[in-house]
C-alpha cells in the first residue's frame, strides 16, 4: 500500500510532458505534491490524481520546504518566480531547478536563489517522460550539499539513477550538454547510416537492432577515449586519427555516388582532415580533441 507523504512535501513549478510525469511519479510515490502551471487547464487532471493545485507560483512556493521548476528554460523559471510575493517566499526553501539550461544560467540562477535565502541545487533529466520512475531515468544534480540532502528522496522518486556531481552547480548542466552532445551527434550519424541502408534496399529497422547491440562496445571505446584525453596521451596501437579520417573520406565518397546528403561526412571528413593535417595522424582519434582546443 502506498506510505502518505512517504518522500514529504513537494511543490512542482511546470506540468508541460516532463514536469507532469515527474508530478505523476511523486503522487504515485506517496509525495504529497502540490502543483502549479501559468495555463492551468493542463493542472487540472493532477487534482483527480491527489495533486493540491496552487493558484499561483507564490502560492506553489510557500506550499512544501522543496519546489521543483521544470519549465521550458531558466527565463521562463524567472518569469514564474520574480514576483515580490513568490520571491519573498522562497527564503528557507529548497529551490531545485530541472529546466534545461547552461552552467553559467546555472551559475546566475544559483546566486538569485541565495540572493533570495533559497537553498539552491542544479539538475539535469537523462531521459524522457515516458521513462520518468522507471530504472532507466537519470537525473544529475549539483550545487548546495544540504539541498541535495533534503531534495534526494524526492528525486529518487523521479528518476532510478540519482547522481550529485559536488557543489561546483554548473556541473549537471555540463554533464547534460556533454551527453546531448554526444546523443545528437549519434543520431545524426544513425539517420546517414539509415540512409546508406535504405538506398541498398535494406531494412532500417534490422540495423536499429543492430545498433542496440553493439552499444555497450561503442560505450567502451569512448571510455578509452576519454581516458586518453584525461591523461593526455595520445598514441595508439590500434586506430589512428589517419585510419578514420580516410574511413570518413569513404562515407563522404559512398554518399556521392549514392546520391545521399553529403552533410554529415563532408563535416565529419574535414574536421579529421584538419587533425591529419596538423600532424596527429599517427596518433589516436581522441587526438581530435587538440583540434577541437584550437576553434575556441
Ligand atoms: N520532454 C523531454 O523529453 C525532456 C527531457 C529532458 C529534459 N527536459 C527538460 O524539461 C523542461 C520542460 O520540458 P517539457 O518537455 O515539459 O516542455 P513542454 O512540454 O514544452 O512544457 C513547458 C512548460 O514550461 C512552461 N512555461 C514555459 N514558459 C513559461 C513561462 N514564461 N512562465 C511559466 N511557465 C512557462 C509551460 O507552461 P504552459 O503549459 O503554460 O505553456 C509548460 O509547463 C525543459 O527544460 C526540457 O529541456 C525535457
């Protein structure tokens, strides 16, 4: 049976795709939540479900000890929030930002909270509604130790992975844009790879199979590249920079003979074209990053 007020008290800022399924998973696990979003009609189906609805972002804040905004960005959380009387009734609250945003936004809004006597933790959702309370969510949160503590049980009610990466606040957002980084450009390879697939009249859905399977090695390739970036050590005994700037010079080849967009290879090629250049070639691929400090 499901405890009262197991995780206690929560005010949610935000019922868009996410804020609501995060609302949904605390409700479910016994949170008392009290909830507030600017158009109030996308609120009203959390009442039936045990939500409190608060009738303005004030009323929201003064309502828990910890209020969650999940918003479009951290302009519209000010916008929620910068009212005298909302602001006034943050002093002695935990203030947890899960709106998607940059570490220096993290870096402002963490001092406008202090400024206003909140205690102020900076978090970043790895997933999507539909994997809110479930094993595969994470959420990354950094900044203020106490909010953490007082703020963790709640967020473990949100996402099956809950990760504090110190009180440097930027951090989760970092972390955040490292991944999406690291997701688009992975997508934007798989719809080229798509591509190649369905002009040799195969089936894309064999290779989206295929691909979940062979993640765990790509995951353990980047982590080797990772490690060499860390040590700052370069040299290979296997790949080369030169070996996979010719396999892109291949792609960007096979993409004009297959009359396929040529955009992602022709980027990808030159780039790694320009570590050749530099003289990495007999280095590893990671030595891409030298490149890479050079465009700032
Ligand atoms: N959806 C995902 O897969 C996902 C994954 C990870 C992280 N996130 C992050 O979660 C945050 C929310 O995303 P979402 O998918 O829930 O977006 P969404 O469905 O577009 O909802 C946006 C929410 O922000 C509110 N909002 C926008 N401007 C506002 C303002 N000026 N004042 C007050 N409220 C305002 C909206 O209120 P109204 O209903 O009144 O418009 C709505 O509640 C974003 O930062 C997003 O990057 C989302």
């Amino acid at each position: 049976m499901k405890e009262t007020n197991a995780l206690g008290d929560v005010s949610i800022l935000g019922l868009g795709s996410m804020g609501i399924a995060l609302a949904r998973a605390l409700l479910q696990r016994g949170a008392r939540v009290t909830a507030w979003n600017r158009t109030r009609a996308k609120a009203e189906p959390l009442a039936a479900e045990g939500a409190a609805l608060a009738s303005s972002p004030a009323h929201a804040v003064q309502a828990s000890a910890v209020v969650v905004v999940c918003v479009t960005d951290y302009p519209s959380t000010y916008g929620a929030l910068e009212a005298p009387e909302a602001a006034a009734a943050l002093a002695g609250k935990v203030l947890v930002q899960l709106s998607t945003g940059s570490p220096r936004e993290a870096r402002d809004a963490e001092a406008w909270a202090r400024k206003r006597g909140a205690d102020y933790l900076d978090g970043a959702i790895l997933a999507i509604p539909s994997q809110i309370g479930r094993p595969e969510s994470t959420i990354l949160a950094s900044g203020s130790e106490t909010a953490f503590r007082k703020s963790k049980p709640l967020l473990e009610g949100m996402a099956g992975t809950v990760t504090y990466l110190g009180e440097k606040v930027g951090a989760a957002s970092a972390v955040d844009l490292a991944f999406l980084s690291h997701v688009f450009s992975g997508l934007v390879g798989f719809y080229h790879g798509a591509r190649i697939i369905e002009a040799e009249g195969l089936r894309v859905a064999d290779l989206g199979a295929m691909f979940a399977d062979v993640a765990p090695a790509v995951g353990a390739m980047i982590k080797q590249d990772a490690d060499s970036i860390q040590a700052g050590t370069y040299e290979s005994s296997e790949a080369t920079l030169e070996l996979c700037a010719r396999a892109l010079d291949l792609l960007l080849r096979q993409a004009r003979e297959a009359g396929i967009d040529p955009t992602l290879p022709a980027f990808a090629s030159a780039l790694f074209r320009k570590g050749v250049d530099a003289g990495y070639g007999n280095e590893g691929p990671s030595a891409l990053i030298k490149v890479l400090r050079q465009g700032a």
